[in-house]
C-alpha cells in the first residue's frame, strides 16, 4: 500500500514545528495553532466532526471546542499528534472516531487531500513560498480524489466547469452541460481552487470573461 497521506502528515507536522504556533493560515483567521488543533481534533472528536454539518449550533461547538482546544494544549504536543496520527492507545484524549481514521486503508483514501489542503494552508499564507514539486505517483494519486472534491465543493457554480490536468485528462464540476469554463493547473493547485483557495491556486482559466468572473466570485468549499 501507498503511503502518501502519512508522508503529507509527516510534511505537514515538519512545517507547522518551522511556523510556530501563532503564525497566520489561509483557513479564515486561524492560526496555526488552531489549524493544528483542528487537525487533532478531526481524527478524535465526534464534536469536531458534527461541525463539519450544515447546523449552526454544531458548528458553533466545534469551532469552541477547537479555540479551546488551542488556548489550552502546548502547541509542540499538537503538532506531535499530528505527527504520529490518531490511535486507541492515547488514553489521554476521548478518541471515538481514531481507531476508524487510524485504519491505513481509511487514511490513505481520504486523508491526503486534508493534509495536503492545510500543509499549503501553512506554506502559502506566508509571504515567501514556491509550489512544491511532488512525486508523480502522489500528484496522481491527489488528482484521482479531485472528482468528488469538485463537484462537492463547486456545487453552487452556476456555470458548467472543468477541471484539466494536461496530458492527464479532465474533470466536470458546477452546472452540467458543456463547459463554459476551462480550468487549467497541476492537481495540487486544482485541488487548492476547489477546496476555496481562488486566490492561491495557480491555475489558468479559459472561456468567456463573464462566465470566468462567474466562476471566480461564487461560494466555492468544502
């Protein structure tokens, strides 16, 4: 088995250690401290992950449990979380979901896009940063989770889009129909655009101005 998500995590914990616990994301007004107790929690929290639904009050519980979570734990042992990932043996925190996300063949099919999305959150929120030049195997392995992130995260595009990886093939998202627009990049920066990071994904686009500007101004995210 392919272990790219546990490389991605072990990258991610690297760079959050080099960040420190106070430095800035592309997740909102997260810092990194918090993007890291995001991640914990994530992999441990049945309340973490009620806030990933579309309920205000679960919501709302998450993000406090994460704040708290922040202010509360020294961010090294955060990162040293991350970096080991979750298992049934740390009695210290409630872990209900960690014997699931601890399975390798649960973690490698859908935890390398997470790690992936917020290594970069990290990496490009700085003023400083250059793409990163991935493994071929790795950036095919990204670009076969890209279908099912597009079309959840783009679902309010109104106009039909697709996703293009030169020389590799194509992917439909928003309305159906024949694309309007044609959105051109490496499946990391794809990936980037259809998680919510417009502004940082570099990617190139095709088609007509309205339609683009269509594209570039909806609500786009997981």
């Amino acid at each position: 088995m392919r272990h790219h998500a546990l490389d991605e995590r072990h990258a991610l914990a690297k760079t959050l250690r080099s960040a420190g616990p106070d430095a800035p994301t592309l997740c909102g007004e997260w810092s990194t401290a918090q993007l890291a107790a995001h991640v914990v929690l994530r992999e441990r929290s049945l309340v973490e992950l009620g806030g990933r639904l579309p309920v205000k009050r679960l919501h709302e519980a998450s993000e406090g449990l994460i704040d708290r979570t922040a202010a509360a734990e020294p961010y090294e042992r955060l990162v040293e979380l991350i970096d080991r990932g979750p298992t049934w043996r740390d009695v210290r925190w409630p872990l209900p979901t960690a014997a699931v996300w601890s399975t390798p063949v649960v973690r490698e099919a859908f935890n390398l896009t997470e790690y992936l999305i917020h290594h970069e959150d990290v990496r490009r929120a700085g003023g400083q940063w250059s793409p990163r030049t991935l493994p071929v195997d790795v950036q095919m392995a990204v670009w076969k989770r890209i279908p099912f992130t597009a079309r959840v995260a783009m679902r309010k595009v109104s106009v039909p889009v697709e996703l293009c990886w030169p020389s590799h093939g194509t992917v439909r998202a928003g309305q159906r129909g024949a694309a309007a627009v044609r959105i051109t990049g490496d499946p990391v920066e794809l990936v980037l655009f259809a998680s919510g990071r417009l502004g940082q994904a570099q990617v190139e686009f095709a088609g007509d101005p309205d339609d683009v500007a269509l594209v570039r101004g909806a609500k786009i995210g997981l």
